[in-house]
C-alpha cells in the first residue's frame, strides 16, 4: 500500500503512527496547465465536503456515509468541525450505534503554500451522539485516526486516505460488540477496508463531463 512522505504538503496534518497497523490509500491525476489544475482543485475540494455523496463518488457499496451535526442529527450540507459520520458497513453493526459506526470530525485543515494547496479531514472514532454515555460506538478504539486528504502541487492534483493508529475496539462493556469489533478490525487489518478507500479517492479525482 501506498506511504506518504513526511516532507509532503499536509503531511503534517496526519497523526503519527504510534500502535495498532497503518493504511494509505493515494491517488493522482496530471493536468494539462496550473489553471486547469486550480479549477478542478476546487471541485475536489467540494466533492471531498460532501460526506454524504461519499457512496456515489467511491461507486461502491461496500458503506454508506451519512454526515451529521454534533449532536447526530442527519444534514445536508458541507462537513465542519464538531460534525460526525454515521457509517453503516455491511453486516451487523453494533449495539452502542444503534447499527451504525460513528466518528467524530476532529479536525478540517486548509493550508495554502507556494504553488500547492491542501485541504484535510480527520476524523476519529467516536461515542454515537444520540447517546454518549455508551462509549465508543466504532469498531477500532479512539486511538485511531483517518485523514482524508487532498492536495494540488502545481498541475498534480491529488486524493489520499491515511489511517493511523488502527486496533480493533474490544474494550465496551458489550460482548457482541466485542466479538463483531473483532472480526470487522481484523478485516480491516488484512486490508479489506483498502478498496474501499481506494475507490473513494479514486472517485473524488475523476474528471466528469
């Protein structure tokens, strides 16, 4: 799988990897000028905000995406910070999310440098905002990270997915949950959830008619 290097743009936007396993999924595509490259910059941008086109974008349906606000309830708009993602991953979800894996967005970073352009998102497993006081609601613990990133260095526009610190959460005080965490985090430790990151950075840079 892909890495990122640490003198790239908006590296600095990625947590560092401490325990657990690490995923990059990174896609690029070369413009004909700089001014093609900036306009087409600001429609990944957008398509990037727009959690709720995520399904469509990647053109699978190995998850769906639903952003809400902070306090779970679903809207239709760009993403900010303090919002969460409900996910609903194929199969049994977990009790504590009430089917539906949950993340909190922890933070959305834009930096502009000379001649390149980053806009980040990280997100971080989170309690399910409809009820907070059942623990993380996510089958990896609240150690792990997923930024979602992309970038433009003068005509190279780029879509990258990095996840950091990545263990299975087996930690709540349901044994189901446990049991499920288990099975989806270790699918995700041998690479399952890596198409699926794939296809959605491939997805925010196809170029459309």
């Amino acid at each position: 799988m892909e890495t990122n290097h640490n003198n790239d743009p908006g590296a600095s936007h990625v947590p560092e990897q401490q325990n657990g396993t690490e995923m990059n999924a990174v896609e690029k595509v070369e413009l004909a000028s700089i001014a093609e490259a900036i306009d087409f910059f600001k429609i990944v941008k957008e398509r990037l905000l727009d959690v709720n086109q995520w399904t469509k974008i990647a053109g699978t349906k190995m998850s769906n995406f639903y952003l809400t606000d902070s306090s779970g309830h679903q809207v239709s708009r760009s993403a900010i910070n303090g919002d969460h993602i409900k996910i609903d991953i194929p199969g049994p979800g977990t009790t504590t999310g009430k089917g539906y894996d949950w993340v909190r967005i922890e933070q959305i970073i834009t930096e502009e440098l000379d001649d390149a352009e980053v806009l980040s998102i990280t997100v971080r497993p989170s309690a399910n905002p409809l009820n907070d006081k059942e623990g993380t609601a996510h089958f990896l613990t609240e150690e792990a990270t997923s930024t979602f990133q992309v970038k433009r260095i003068g005509n190279i526009v780029s879509a990258e997915e990095h996840g950091r610190n990545e263990m299975p959460n087996t930690g709540t005080d349901k044994a189901l949950d446990n049991i499920r965490n288990v099975f989806v985090g270790w699918g995700a430790k041998i690479g399952l959830s890596y198409p699926q990151w794939k296809a959605l950075v491939k997805g925010l840079l196809t170029i459309r008619a």
